[in-house]
C-alpha cells in the first residue's frame, strides 16, 4: 500500500471515530463539575413562594416562571404569568428558546421540588446562569400564599406587607384559575411560547 | 514519506484535535457530552426508587446518605455512606461510586439536594444511579 492510501485509510479511520462521537455535543455542561454543584447547592439559586408572590403583584418584567407540569395541570391551575414547558419538551428541545435571554430570570416550578431542582442543574450546567428554582412548587403556594390568614389582634407593618403581597397574589391566582375554560385556554396559548414566532424578524 | 513530509503540519493539527475531542469525550473528570441523553432517566421516572424495589436489585447496592437519615436506611443495608452533598465530587468519594459494581441510591432528608446531587452525577456519565423515596411519594 502506497503512502498515499496509509494516509487516506488513517484519516478515514479518524473520521469514523469522529462520527460515532454523540452529535448533540452543542447541548453538553460547559461548567465544571465542581463549580456547578456549588453553584446549585447554594441558597441564591431559589425563590420562596413568598419573593414569587412578590414578583407578581408587582408584574416585575425581569421574572419569567416556568411552569413544568404537563399541560393539563398547567390549564387546571397556573400561577399568573407562568408559561408551560412540560419538563420531558425542556430537555428534549433547544433550552436558548426558553432561557436565551439573560436579562431575565427564569423561575422553575412543578407540583413538587424534583422536576424544578433536575431543570436548575440541567440549565445552569449549560450555562444558563438566570435559572432559579421556586421552593417547593405548586403544593406550596397553596399552603403559603393560598391559605394564609390573619387570625392576631396587632400587625407588624412588615408582617402587614407580607400580608398584603399574599393576599393580592392570591386574588390573581384566584382569578386566572376561576376563568371560564374557554377564556382560560386562550389565556394561556397566549402565554405559551412558540419557537417559530421567537424567531424574530418583521412581517 | 514524502507525503507525510508535505502534509505534517495539516496531519499534526488534525491528530490535536482528534485527541482532545476524544479526552473531552470520555474523561472521567468531567460532564459527557449529550446531556439530555444523560438526563432521560429523570423525564421517565426510571430514576426514583422505593424500599421495597431496592432489594429486586442486581448488584453490590451502595446506599449514599446526603443527609441525616442514614441510620433510618444502614439498619437494612450494609454499605451506607454518609456524605457531605458539597464533597459528593471529591476524588474518594467519585472512586467509592465508580467502583461500586452495582446501583448506587442517593437519599436525604432534602429532596431538592438529592435532585441536585443525582443529575450532577448523572450528567458525569454515572449510570445506575437512584433516588430513593418512600411509599407516600415523598422523595428522601
């Protein structure tokens, strides 16, 4: 065999090692290991449902909820705001279209902690640093925010604030989920976010 | 030879590349490439584990304790570990889990730390990795 053909038989060799490599290497952690799981032990990367609340009576527009429950408990009940990606359609899709924009921190919450806590590290590790997790999900912002009552003779102003967050939280939580089901869903696909209208652009 | 002679430079280059993306690939220090590959076990379930399935597994069952509930688990196992979750990545500890030749269950009285814990390790490229939680759905 002439040198030409070692050279060719090497470098098709190579390419085949190349090739049986995984092909979604774009979609691989870019922290390392260490950092990340530092980085998502620590406090700072999750939200009481009372700083939730907050941001919502407040329409903060630097606040994206992101609700991971499959559609039909999100049409059930949905915190005001929340878009819907089912966690399954979060890791199986591209994440940028969700989390691309750095400006905005994306809050994760399911029914109860393990979906929310498994996107936290899956976006963080990609290097999504605006992930952030809401403790306890859906369950509870219904013992917080749902059930809370003021049953004492004197209020604190900050207990009174906290108070007054939660109750006004409630009240649009009340009234998104008490819609029409009809009037809801439209609510909700209005909210629902479509890669292909992201894709930007004018008309 | 004279071929090699001519293209040394193309070839050396290409070699580099095939070497770090191989040691990029298969490194043991670090996160595998495909993460919702490695992620598919926490979107099916497959993941989470109760008491009374773990003695259905094959293998030496390595039980890791990530909090203070060791002593409720180590009474019906007998390799229990306790560790720090901030120390799950250090060398001796990586050792004892790639060594173990069977599944290996994380449990903890936190279960957004167990959460944390098994998809880091996951994403590792550790498989036969659990959760363990209780009959009432309560994860440990």
């Amino acid at each position: 065999m002439n040198i030409r053909k070692k050279i060719s038989v090497l470098l098709l060799l190579l390419s085949l090692i190349l090739a049986l490599l995984p092909l979604s290497a774009n979609r691989s952690f870019v922290e390392r290991p260490d950092r990340l799981l530092s980085d998502v032990l620590d406090e700072d990367v999750s939200f009481t449902v009372d700083q939730v609340a907050e941001f919502i009576v407040r329409e903060d527009p630097s606040v994206q909820l992101i609700d991971l429950r499959p559609p039909e408990d999100f049409r059930k009940q949905a915190v005001p705001g929340a878009v819907n990606v089912p966690y399954p359609e979060f890791i199986k899709s591209d994440p940028d279209i969700w989390l691309g924009n750095s400006n905005i921190r994306n809050i994760f919450y399911s029914t109860g902690d393990l979906e929310p806590d498994y996107a936290l590290v899956y976006a963080r590790g990609l290097g999504y640093d605006n992930s952030y997790v809401m403790e306890g999900g859906i369950a509870e912002w219904e013992r917080t925010i749902m059930q809370t009552r003021f049953t004492g003779d004197r209020i604190t102003a900050r207990e009174n604030a906290l108070f007054e967050t939660r109750r006004r939280a409630g009240e649009m939580y009340t009234e998104l989920n008490s819609l029409p089901d009809s009037l809801k869903s439209k609510f909700l696909e209005s909210r629902k976010f479509s890669a292909k209208k992201l894709d930007g652009g004018c008309e | 030879m004279k071929y090699l002679k001519h293209y040394w430079l193309v070839v050396t280059i290409f070699l580099i590349v095939v070497l770090f993306v191989l040691f990029r690939s298969f490194s043991r220090h670090d996160f595998r490439y495909d993460a919702a590959r490695w992620a598919g076990p926490s979107v099916t379930g497959t993941n989470i584990i109760t008491e009374e399935q773990i003695s259905a597994l094959r293998g030496e069952i390595l039980l890791i304790s990530l909090g203070n509930q060791a002593a409720a688990i180590d009474q019906l196992h007998d390799k229990t570990m306790k560790v720090n979750p901030e120390s799950i990545l250090e060398k001796g500890t990586l050792s004892v889990i790639r060594k173990n030749k069977g599944p290996v269950i994380l449990f903890s009285d936190d279960s957004s730390v167990t959460a944390r814990v098994w998809m880091v390790l996951s994403e590792m490229g550790m498989q036969n990795l659990y959760i363990l939680h209780d009959e009432e759905n309560r994860v440990y």
